[in-house]
C-alpha cells in the first residue's frame, strides 16, 4: 500500500510543475530565488532523512528534486549544486 502511494506521488510531481514550469518559458512567472532555495533545502533535508530511515527508491526522487531546485537559482551555483548530487549519489551507493 505505502509503494502504491510513493510510485503515484512519482507520477504527480513531475505533473504538478507543468503548469508552473509553462508560464515560467512563457515569461508570465518570474521564479523567486528565495522560494527556490527553500525549496532546495527542504529537498536536501528529505533526501537525508529518507536516507537516514533507509530508504532506497523514494531517494532518487528528492535527490533529483534538490538538484532541480538549486539549478535555478543561478547559474553561477550549478556547479555546486552538481556537487551536492554527486555527494547525494555517493551517499545513496
């Protein structure tokens, strides 16, 4: 039961940015990097306290979700935000 629901959360937060990420390239949204960085944090907070409970599956999701996150906030922290996945993957193996 609990797998049901992690494998449809999978499919609905991806679904659930379309919108956002829609008017974003269409120049009707302009993204707060405040929000974005919280975001990415509570991200990172969820990777590790997943991994901490040992999870394996659900991992990949919240990984990729602060990856996404701290990429855009600017581009000049992708490199670091790159780094923090390597770290999120290395932890995970």
């Amino acid at each position: 039961m609990l797998q049901t629901f992690g494998l449809l959360s999978a499919v609905i937060f991806p679904i659930s940015y379309f919108p956002y990420v829609r008017d974003t390239l269409r120049g009707k949204t302009k993204p707060e990097r405040a929000s974005w960085f919280i975001w990415a944090t509570l991200g990172a907070i969820a990777f590790f306290s997943q991994l901490a409970k040992g999870a394996t599956d659900s991992l990949w999701l919240s990984g990729l979700g602060t990856f996404f996150y701290c990429g855009a906030l600017q581009k000049n922290l992708q490199s670091h935000c790159f780094l923090l996945l390597l770290l999120m993957l290395r932890v995970r193996m």
